[in-house]
C-alpha cells in the first residue's frame, strides 16, 4: 500500500525512548513533522502523545502548507500508518470536538478521495 506521508527512515529506526528524547528537543532533530508517521506507526506506546498533538491549539492553528495544518498531518498520519480501527475512531470523535467546524470540513474536503480515510467520518 502507498502511503501519504512519507516515513523517515532514520527516524523509523529510532528506539521508543530515543524518538520521544529527540521529539521534545528544541529544534526537534530532524523536524517535528516527520515523527508523526512513525509514531502513527507505533500508536499502541504513542497514542496519548499523537492525540494531545492533534488536539493542540497551536496545531491547529499551525499551517504548514497552504491550508494544511499540522493536526492534519497527525490525522493523516494516524489514517495512513495505524491499524488500530478502534483508535481511528476515537481520532475521529476528538477531532470533532476539538476542531472548529470549517477546519473539519477543509480537512473533509482534502481526504474525500481517499475511501480508507474518508470512511471513518462517515
């Protein structure tokens, strides 16, 4: 399956302990974004730390992209890497508590395409 968002393999190679130690340094080593699909990856031990991410203000707010926001990236990392349905579904359900309503229909709009990410919205 092709992926979205692309995994770093340096960072893929990275024990728990030192992907968490490098994602709290300031700058973080080899940028804050590319962790997201490896911690996506390994939600079972990053879940707390994905979802405390997508639901950050500054997150949400932090556009990356033309509209692309940093929670988006989480999200579509989460959808892209974890196989964990019961947690997509939880991502789901926070995200429409925490984000505003045009933030997640924008965000709606941009997966539309893809049924294995739409679908848990639906």
């Amino acid at each position: 399956m092709e992926h979205i968002l692309p995994l770093n393999p340096t960072i893929e190679k990275m024990s728990n302990t030192e992907l968490e130690k490098n994602f709290v340094k300031k700058p973080v080593i080899l940028g804050r974004q590319n962790y997201y699909p490896v911690f996506a990856k390994r939600i079972n031990e990053f879940k707390d730390l994905l979802f405390s991410e997508l639901i950050d203000i500054n997150n949400i707010n932090d556009f990356v992209m033309g509209n692309i926001t940093t929670a988006w990236l989480i999200a579509i990392a989460i959808l892209d890497y974890s196989d964990n349905d019961f947690y997509k579904t939880e991502m789901v359900a926070l995200i429409k508590q925490n984000w505003d309503d045009k933030n997640l229909e924008s965000f709606l709009k941009y997966i539309k395409n893809e049924e294995n990410f739409i679908k848990y919205f639906k």
